[in-house]
C-alpha cells in the first residue's frame, strides 16, 4: 500500500489539447517519453464509493491485468489517495472490507475508460516525477464519449514541496487550469449529461 501523490490539469477552449501538450512538452525540455495503452474498467456498489470518492479499477495494460483500490486521504481531495493493488477482484473486496467496514458489497461495473497516454520522467527542483499526457476515451453500455485530455504530474521522490513549484509553472499557460476530477468522474459527467439531453428530448416530443 502506498500513497498516490498527483496533480491533474484539463484544458481551457483556448487551444486545442494536442497542442497545448507539444507547446509544455517542448517548454519544459521533455524527452524520451514512453507510450502506454491501457482498459481501465470501474466498479462501484451502487454509487456508495463515488460518494466517498473511492474506486475500483481493473486495469489491462501489456497483457497483464490488475486490480487497484484507492482511497482519499483527506476528505474529497484527489491530490493524495491511497493505492493498494490486488490480484482479483476477490481480494479487492476483502480488503474494503476490512478496511472499511463494508458488508454485502454486490459491484456494478459503471464505465470503461481507454487511455493513451505519453509517460516522461521529469527532475525539477530536486523532486522526481512522472509527467503524463494522457487521452481518455470512457464507454459507457457499448457506447463511446468525446476524449478527455488531462497532464498528471505524479511525485515518485526527492522533495515533495517541488509539486508546487512545478504546478505554478504550468499555471504560466493561459490554457492550463487544475482539474480536480478524475478521468472517471469526467467521462460520467458527459455520460450523464447525455441521459438529461435525452430527457429533454423525450419532454420536446
């Protein structure tokens, strides 16, 4: 078990993604990044662990599959959660609830989540990162949403403080804000935006 110490970046109108990730790409002197794929697909029990803003993860990247829990250390903050990783799914649920006291735990798969994503490994101010473009395109009952764009910085380690300090440098990017959402709870928001656009729809009729 360890913690996840991240910080997540969308984009403004401003530009388009792609070129907002070549323009901090280049600023920053990124080089020799590695390319990723992975299916991400979430669980929850009815919506009780998005309400907390927990999940759970199933992940197939490189033929390997595996499952991730990861729990907000302070209240509804994304930034630091804590990762436990497991073999089943079995074992997931095992360690909820023990961890946290949840009994007759029955999981729905909500989205499926696929992500190419570009991996570098940044030294800035004494602190290791890792710095990801990544876009996501989320699945929802056989259908397909606009991609989502985002930059994570993780801190791996050294000094903790030079987060910050790298945060208000892409903060010079008008076309840069903080995102305090998780890919998930931005593929559900279209998701859900599309059931009200149906709604109106139905009422229009």
């Amino acid at each position: 078990m360890f913690m996840e110490i991240e910080k997540k970046f969308s984009f403004t109108s401003q530009i388009h993604p792609l070129d907002g990730f070549l323009m901090i790409r280049e600023n920053l002197g990124l080089r020799n990044g590695r390319f990723v794929e992975n299916t991400d697909t979430y669980y929850d029990i009815g919506d009780s662990l998005a309400q907390k803003r927990m999940q759970i993860r199933k992940r197939n990247v490189a033929g390997k599959t595996e499952f991730t829990v990861k729990i907000p250390v302070l209240d509804g903050d994304i930034t630091k959660r804590i990762e436990k990783n497991f073999d089943s799914l079995t074992d997931s649920l095992l360690f909820l609830k023990k961890e946290c006291g949840m009994e007759n735990i029955c999981l729905e798969e909500k989205v499926v989540l696929n992500t190419s994503r570009i991996v570098y490994d940044y030294l800035y101010q004494g602190g290791v990162f890792e710095v990801c473009f990544d876009q996501t395109v989320g699945i929802k009952e056989d259908k397909k949403y606009l991609p989502v764009y985002m930059v994570e910085i993780e801190y791996k380690e050294g000094k903790k403080d030079a987060l910050y300090q790298l945060s208000q440098l892409l903060f010079q990017y008008p076309f840069i804000q903080e995102c305090f959402f998780s890919k998930k709870e931005m593929v559900e928001k279209q998701v859900e935006a599309g059931r009200e656009m149906k709604l109106l729809r139905k009422k229009e009729k």
